[in-house]
C-alpha cells in the first residue's frame, strides 16, 4: 500500500468517527471551559514542579480523561517547545494518544477493582521507563478501587520513584480514601459555562460543514448540563436528521428527537391554573405528558417554571433561558404580576412532596393530574380570579385560604359582632386551619385535666393519641390550655401536630403543647404496672396467700381480677 493510500485510509476513518471522539482535545489548547486548571498544570510543568499524584474529579463528558492523557503527552513529550505538538506530533504524543506507549498504562478500575491487579501495577513500576522520562499510570473511575486496593497503593503514592507519576480521575470523589485524597494534587473540573459550550459547538458545526440555527445548539447546550461529550453526542443525533428532506431542522423538531418540550406549554398551564380552568389544564398537560415526557420530569420542569417567576418577580431580571422566546418572556412578566411569593412557595412545597410520593402510584401520570387538581381546587377555595388579583390591592394568596394543606399555621377565633375573624400565625404543632360558626363554636368539650383529656380521647375513638399519652408521655403541668409533657423515644413524630389539632377541633380554642426537659410524672402505663406489681407484692404478704401456698407449693399467681359483689347494684 502507498503512502497516499494510507494517508487517504487514515482520512476516511477519521472522518466516521463520531463526534465525540473525533473532536477529542489532543492538546491543553483545545480544551474547551477549563482555562484555570490548564494554566496551573502548565506552570507546574514550566516550573518542574510536578506532584507525585494528580487527581480530576468532576462530572461526566467536562475532560477528566482527556485532561489526563494530554498531561502524560506533556511529560513525556520529546520535543523541547511543547506548543509545537500542536502542528506535528512526536511519535511519544501520537503512541499516547492511541493507548499504545510502553510507558503509559492507562487502566479502568471499574473491571480491574481488586488488590492483585494493584499488586500487578506496583511491580511493573519497579522498572524505569524505556524511552521516555517519565512512566505513567492513568486510573480512570478510581473510586472504584477496593479498600485493599486502596491500602496497597498507598505507601507507592507517597514516596514513588522520581520517574513514576500516578493520574487519578473519577465522578465521585468522596467515595476516595482521605489517605489517597491526601497524597493528590486534587483539579476539580467544571460543568463547562453556556457561552463557551455553545462557540464550541458553533465551531464543530461549521467544520463539519453543517447548518443549524442558533435555538437548537442552545437547546443541545442546554440538555448537555454543562457536558461536552453529551453535547457532542447529541450534535450527532441532530446531524443524522438534519436537511433529510432538503430542510433545515427547526426547534421544534429538535425537541422531538431529544423528547424535550417546550417550556411554553407550562406558561400557558400555569396562566390556566390561575384561572382555575380545569378542563384546560389537563388538555395542557396531556398534550404534554403524549410527547413522551415522563411524569417526574414534567415536575421538575413544573419546579422551573416556579423557580423562573419568583426571579422574575423579585429579582425583576431572567437569566437568558434558551428554551424560552421573547413572547414567553413578556408572559413570564405578567404572570409573576398575578402571583404572590406565598402562592409560589406553596406550589413549589407541593411540586416536592409530589416528587416523592410519585414513586408510591403505579401510573405516575395519574398522581400528575391529581397534583394538578389539587392546586385547581385550592384555587377555588380562594375564590379570586386572576383580574382580581392584578387590580386588587390586597395581597390575598392561596395559602391564606388553604385548609388541611399548611402544616405551619395555628388559628385564633375571636368573636366580634357575631362574625368570625380567622387571624393566621406560623407554628410547627398545627396543621388544620378551620372555618367555624359561632354557634358551634362555643359549645365545645371542655378538658380540664389530663386524665379527662384521655377520657375524651377514648370517647373521640382517637386510639392512637390515647394510646400516646398512655405509653410514651410524662406530664409534667396541665392548666389553662397549655400541656408541657416530657416524652421517650417511642413516641411518634405527629402526635404533637395531631393532638393540637383535635384539641382545637374538640374545645374550639388554640392550645400550646411544651416540650420540658424535667422528668414529669409516671406515665399511665408505668403508674399501672406498678400498681399491678404492689397488689401482686401485697397479695403475697396476706395471710391468705401463705394458706393457700402451704397446701399448694407450686403456686403462682399470674393475674389478678376482682369480682364483683353479687349483692352490689
């Protein structure tokens, strides 16, 4: 074969490597985002002060593998200006970059976890290197190590010979040993900023001689999460279904292929959650969710949006967002106009309860639409449209309307010219906000003692809170609605918020439940086993006991039960 043929094999294989790996940095200069741990690595090469161990942690696809291959490539290049690498590569930098130098062994702990396989690599660094002046050791997923492989490193990693250098990289640096930590020069890499990911794909796009619009590389941007190998990968998907029927792909189209929707969906949900339009919310939504979005990430997006209109509205600023047009923006503005901040919280308070219950429904969908009920019915309880709120001057929000949703309020009732005023205050005991008439407000249980408040408790059917202040609470003061108990570790972790609110419900007034230090009373329980054990101590001590025990020496008592007088009413 001539040298023109393998020059053109060469080309036709480079041209169908993917993107990722055909535009894989060969040389610090081509790193994208990463300016600041170049620029140390690189004068402590100038300088010849070279740590025995580097470490590169950060997330996936941001050069940690890369970073390490060009850094061997730095040490062990033959040409004295380095910078001309850049052009002509010596044959140490071209054996490196194919995995093929016998002095730089690039292993993956992921299938080489184990202490023999340490062993194996702390005998071959024993010997110097062959035609270089440094032998290098590559460990990509190093986390991935065994504890034994870990402890046989160690004492190499301290005191290595002068020609031996390690390169650590891994996704999960705090799954490293301190010992290993300790002995690092640690770089922490970056998710790789907006601005330069999208040059960077701006500049792959042009040398692959493609046409994109400026929306979809930022959409790329965007799923890519500060991913460079991701954004490469997805750029390659894009190409696949680029100009297939001589046009260019548009946003929307982009959003179809990666399974992304557009956030202006969510805009207009939202506006027609406000308005408490049922029937076009879940026409929104399942428009939505028939895109092929999973449920959780509808959330999470839903979480966004939220997230976006608090910025918008107390920041008065947005970040430039990608997936959001000018139209969505001006939107944005009016409905962060419509929203108070209390609202916002409690949308984003049931987003998140709403992630970790969705797990618990088999068809999470389903739980979606229920969330979104749910916000429409607290919406209708507020009873105030979404001009109303515009014009009105009054900061009137759902959570001042909520019922049975707020775990962080406690209500007071007063009565003023026969009308009820529900005036709200923020505590951790109650959840229940209610509405009550006057009439029944007043013809309340009245509770005036502890043993009556388990009385009621087990008049109530209230088993549970009975059960409570039977076993697990020590009273220590009951008086003028204020209970201060002291309690053991059993006692379950709602019996305050729920014994206040059935306080509440049963007397029609507020109570306060303390929690004291001091030791309080036996509780019902302890009281009455230790009455059991003085009626068993004194049964024993009777004369009749000792009577009975002499003709029956075996004897034990296991209960004891009083009858009652036949002749008593």
């Amino acid at each position: 074969m001539s040298i023109f043929q393998v020059g053109w094999s060469l080309k036709m294989s480079s041209d169908k490597k993917i993107l990722a790996i055909k535009y894989r940095p060969q040389v610090f200069e081509e790193i994208v985002g990463q300016d600041i741990i170049v620029e140390a690595i690189q004068k402590s090469i100038s300088l010849d002060k070279i740590p025995n161990a580097f470490l590169f942690t950060g997330i996936r696809g941001v050069g940690k593998t890369t970073i390490a291959r060009i850094l061997a490539k730095s040490l062990n290049c033959s040409k004295t200006k380095k910078s001309d690498c850049l052009k002509n590569q010596c044959d140490n930098c071209v054996q490196i970059t194919e995995s093929r130098h016998i002095d730089v062994l690039e292993m993956d702990a992921a299938s080489k976890t184990g202490v023999d396989d340490v062993r194996d690599l702390i005998e071959f660094s024993r010997y110097g290197p062959t035609s270089t002046k440094y032998k290098i050791f590559i460990i990509d997923e190093v986390h991935m190590l065994s504890k034994q492989a870990f402890n046989a490193l160690l004492k190499t990693l301290e005191e290595p010979p002068k020609y031996l250098k390690f390169i650590f990289a891994t996704t999960e640096v705090n799954k490293l040993p301190v010992t290993v930590l300790s002995r690092c020069q640690r770089f922490d890499l970056i998710r790789i900023n907006f601005e330069d990911m999208l040059n960077f794909l701006k500049d792959v796009t042009s040398k692959e001689k493609e046409s994109l619009s400026e929306d979809v590389l930022k959409l790329i941007v965007k799923i890519s999460e500060g991913s460079v190998r991701d954004a490469l990968s997805l750029l390659d998907r894009i190409f696949l279904s680029n100009n297939l029927n001589g046009k260019e792909l548009d946003l929307k189209a982009a959003q179809e292929i990666f399974g992304y929707f557009d956030k202006s969906y969510l805009l207009d949900l939202v506006s027609e959650l406000l308005k408490g339009n049922e029937e076009k919310v879940i026409e929104l939504y399942k428009n939505i969710y028939n895109q092929g979005i999973e449920p959780k990430l509808f959330i999470n997006n839903f979480l966004e949006i939220i997230y976006y209109l608090k910025n918008f509205k107390n920041l008065n600023r947005l970040d430039k967002l990608i997936d959001f047009s000018d139209a969505d923006h001006k939107k944005i503005g009016q409905l962060s106009k419509q929203i108070d901040d209390r609202t916002l919280l409690l949308f984003w308070e049931f987003s998140v309860e709403t992630i970790n219950e969705i797990n618990l429904v088999s068809n999470q969908n389903l739980a979606v639409e229920m969330f979104l009920i749910r916000l429409l019915y607290l919406k209708k309880k507020l009873s105030v449209n979404v001009e109303n709120l515009a014009n009105s001057g009054d900061n009137v929000s759902l959570q001042d309307n909520l019922e049975n949703e707020n775990s962080s309020k406690k209500i007071e009732i007063h009565k003023n010219n026969n009308t009820t005023i529900s005036q709200i205050k923020f505590s951790s005991q109650e959840k229940e906000k209610a509405s009550i008439e006057d009439d029944k407000l007043f013809n309340k249980t009245k509770i005036n003692s502890f043993s009556e408040l388990i009385y009621v408790c087990n008049k109530k059917k209230e088993i549970g809170l009975k059960y409570e202040l039977e076993n697990n609470v020590n009273l220590v003061s009951f008086k003028n609605n204020k209970i201060e108990i002291s309690f053991n570790e059993n006692l379950d972790k709602n019996f305050i918020k729920n014994l206040t609110s059935k306080l509440f419900d049963w007397t029609g007034e507020r109570w306060i439940i303390l929690l004291s230090k001091k030791t309080g009373l036996k509780s019902i329980k302890d009281i009455k086993k230790e009455n059991k054990e003085n009626e068993f101590k004194n049964l024993k001590n009777s004369e009749l006991y000792r009577k009975v025990n002499s003709l029956f020496p075996d004897l034990e008592i296991v209960n004891i039960k009083y009858l009652k007088d036949k002749n008593s009413d």
